[in-house]
C-alpha cells in the first residue's frame, strides 16, 4: 500500500489500483493520517483530522489542563462564586447554568483569614466534597519561596482544579510590569503541565472595567477564558449580577448571564426554581415512588445535583427514602 495526499495505492494480488482519500470510510482514512516533522499536516488531510472535543471542567469556560480569569471591581459577590465554584466542581453540580466535570478542587484564599472563611462557608450550609481550602498572606507566585510552598499544597492535593482568590495578593512584583507577570504566569504553566489540572484566577478589574482586568495585557493574553463580572443591582436590592465571558478559546462567548445571590449561591435568571425545588415540585405532581433514573430522563438537572437535592430533602424530612435507589414524599413538607 502506497500513501500519497489524494488517496492510496491498493494491491490486489499483482495489480495496484488506486482509491481517492474521498472513497474511503471515515475510520480508514484517520488511520492514513500522519504528520511530517512531527507535526505539520497536509491542509487537505488536517481538515478531514476526527480531532477529540476539548473536555471541560466548566463547560466552554474553564478546559482540563487550562487556565481562565474570572475578574470584577471589588464588593461584587467573586468569594461567592469562588465558594459556588468549588462546592460545584467537586461535586459535579451545574454552575451559573453550565455543567461541570466532577473532580477534586484547591481553593487559596490570599485575603480572607481562616477563620472568616470557615465562617463563610459555613453560613452557606452547604457540603463541600472533593475541597481543599487554604489561607495564606505570604505565598507570592513571582517568588521561589512562594512556589515552593504552593507546590507542595498541589503536591499534597493532587488537584484537578486550583482556584487562586485574589491574583494581586499572590504576586509580590509590579502587576503592570509584563516581565514581571509573566514570572508567576510561567510557575502556573510548570503546575499544570505537572500536575496536569487547570488553573482559576480570580482577579480585580480597574476603575473602568471596560479597560477590562488590572494589571499588563499578558495575564489577558495568557489564559483560555476571560470572564467579566458586574454587579447590576442596586444597593438595598438583592445581589445581581452579570457574567459575560470576553473571550473563549475554546468556544463563541455567548450571551452574558445573568444570575441573583439566592440562598449564598447565584442562581441565573430564566432558572425560576432550583434543582431541589423542581425535584420535590415533580415528586408532589406524580404522587408516587421515584427513582433518581425517572428524575434524570426528566432532565432536571445534572447527575450529581439532582442526587444531592434528593439527599437534602430526605435530611430536611420532606421526602423519605424507604429502600436504595427509592424516593417517597413525606406529609406536608414544603421546599
């Protein structure tokens, strides 16, 4: 068999015949797909490649073994979503609406003392899986010191998604200097190419976030996904803001979400009741025993967060779980 960039060359017992890259089946032809040089493909040949989809922690937002900036002014609700994002990620739950791949998550908190963010995260009442959560005021990313020292919280960890709140306080040198920058930037590359995970860092924007996030253009330049984040509402109203991804590598932008701090978790707009409301809202309209597959063929919401609201009701008393994979509402429970 002899390959050339328009098909192959077939023998047939002393005969060679030839067959177009065209008439081929979709499995042979990836097969018949090499690169020269180690990596350049012919144009024709890289258009048919059956590349694999870019998998996701956070759906088109955050790519395994990718980096991504969330950035907002300050008061803004960012330990919120920091917190939200944690507790979703490690347990597999949607987020601001997008899904999420399960896995193990390291939160440093580089403002917030230990004691205020236990107080935080307890407040919420929330279970946290698969979290690791750390205080530091001296860790700095541009400095061998500092690296040592986050390498070995990774090390311990072994995370699948380190979330670093804020960026400024995790850097000892100029933020606007790109050098600089790009000394803490080139750390985090080394950690995700060792520790294969994907790295969040929270930042703050300026005085006109239209200038987008603090600091040199290389943090900008830098990461797959960055994300804007406003607050819209008023003082005195609900905490309501709006998410607007500026730029995504891996996929279009999108429309801006908009979402309201409910019960410490921001939930988006369109999504009048949570995953847990809508769970016992179907277990009340059926009327009879339910089954998580019968929740999950309603596409309610995801894997994870449909059998963590089936949980919650069962410790809140307003279902019962009489044998394994079975569900009846209790009398007179109420979400």
């Amino acid at each position: 068999m002899t390959v050339d960039t328009q098909g192959i060359w077939l023998k047939d017992g002393d005969e060679e015949r030839f067959v177009l890259s065209s008439e081929l089946d979709a499995e042979t032809r990836q097969l018949l797909i090499h690169p020269i040089g180690g990596f350049i493909f012919n144009a024709q040949d890289f258009l048919a490649l059956d590349l694999p989809k870019v998998p996701f922690y956070i759906k088109d937002w955050l790519p395994k073994m990718g980096k991504m900036i969330l950035y907002a002014p300050a008061k803004t609700g960012k330990s919120v979503v920091c917190m939200q994002t944690e507790r979703s990620i490690g347990l597999g739950l949607d987020i601001l609406g997008l899904p999420t791949t399960k896995g193990r998550v390291l939160y440093i908190q580089f403002e917030l003392g230990e004691e205020v963010l236990r107080g935080r995260m307890l407040e919420t009442g929330k279970t946290y899986e698969n979290v690791w959560v750390g205080t530091s005021f001296s860790l700095k990313l541009d400095r061998p010191e500092g690296q040592e020292q986050f390498r070995r919280a990774v090390d311990a960890v072994k995370p699948d998604v380190v979330i670093v709140d804020p960026l400024y306080k995790a850097i000892l040198g100029d933020e606007n200097d790109a050098s600089q920058v790009m000394v803490a930037l080139n750390f985090l590359d080394f950690i995700i190419q060792t520790y294969q995970c994907s790295i969040l860092l929270i930042h703050h924007s300026g005085k006109d976030i239209s200038k987008h996030g603090r600091g040199s253009s290389v943090l900008e330049d830098w990461v797959d996904s960055y994300v804007q984040m406003t607050k819209i509402s008023k003082d005195g109203e609900p905490l309501k803001i709006k998410v607007k991804p500026i730029f995504l590598r891996h996929a279009a932008p999108g429309e801006p979400i908009t979402a309201t701090l409910t019960n410490f978790e921001f939930i988006p707009e369109g999504q009048n009741m949570t995953i847990k409301q809508t769970v016992f809202s179907y277990m009340a309209t059926v009327a009879h025993s339910v089954s998580p597959k019968e929740l999950l063929a309603r596409k309610i919401g995801s894997n994870g967060a449909v059998y963590e609201s089936l949980n919650e009701l069962v410790a809140e008393g307003k279902i019962v779980k009489p044998r394994v994979g079975v569900y009846e509402l209790a009398k007179g429970g109420k979400v």
